[in-house]
C-alpha cells in the first residue's frame, strides 16, 4: 500500500468530484447517496405535499415548508385550503418553533414530546462531575 503523501490525503475532494446542487435530493453519507421525503398526507392517506430533501439534512427544518406547500382545490369556486386541521408528527419535530408555527396558524398537534420541555434533560445522566 503506498503512503500518502502531504497534500494528497483523499483520491478524490470531500463532497465527490461534482459538488450536487443544492435544489437535488442526494445527499452524501459514508453509506453513499441518500434521500428523505417528506410528506403531508391526510387521513385516507393521499399525499397533499412532497417535499425531496438530501439524507443529512435535518427533519424539523422541513416541517413549515411541508405544511406551507399544502394546496387542497376546493369543490366549486374558492381559493385552495391551505390548512390542515390537525398534524401529527413524530418527536424529531418536537421543537419551541414548530409548535409555535402551529398555534399562529392555529393547527391542533399531536406531537409527542422529546425534549422540547427539558433541552438539556437528556445529557443529565451523561455528565460526571469534574475530577473523575
């Protein structure tokens, strides 16, 4: 195996030979390329709003761009319904500011809590005093 040299750490640069633009949904991971699709469907299941992101990007930021993207053509005339009545999710978008996107809307949540209550709660059993 030859020895790397000083300045030639990698064959090939950190992000791959073509950097991906930002607006594709393929993301880079030590696993290879991956993708996260977010979704808002209503009850019967039918998809009201698709948002494609790459795989290291994170799920709560998704979530207004999600619901803001929801348009429901009405019956008849009217604009569309851009609101849903209820959204459940799960705890990775338990945050301060998705809920409080949901109450200026005035959106029900089911949304079970993670640690939007206690943010430093879950590090509590991991610390050690100083010393040991």
């Amino acid at each position: 195996m030859p020895r790397r040299r000083k300045g030639r750490s990698a064959k090939e640069p950190p992000g791959g030979i073509a950097v991906e633009s930002a607006d594709h949904g393929l993301g880079g991971s030590r696993g290879g390329l991956t993708t996260e699709i977010h979704l808002a469907v209503e009850q019967g299941q039918q998809p009201l709003s698709v948002l494609i992101t790459a795989g290291q990007r994170g799920d709560s930021p998704q979530f207004e761009p999600v619901l803001d993207a929801i348009r429901v053509p009405r019956i008849g005339s009217g604009p569309p319904r851009r609101r849903p009545d209820r959204v459940r999710a799960d705890k990775a978008y338990d945050s301060r500011r998705n809920r409080a996107y949901l109450r200026r809307r005035g959106i029900e949540a089911t949304i079970p809590q993670g640690h939007a209550g206690d943010p430093a709660g879950h590090l509590r059993g991991r610390r050690r005093p100083c010393g040991t």
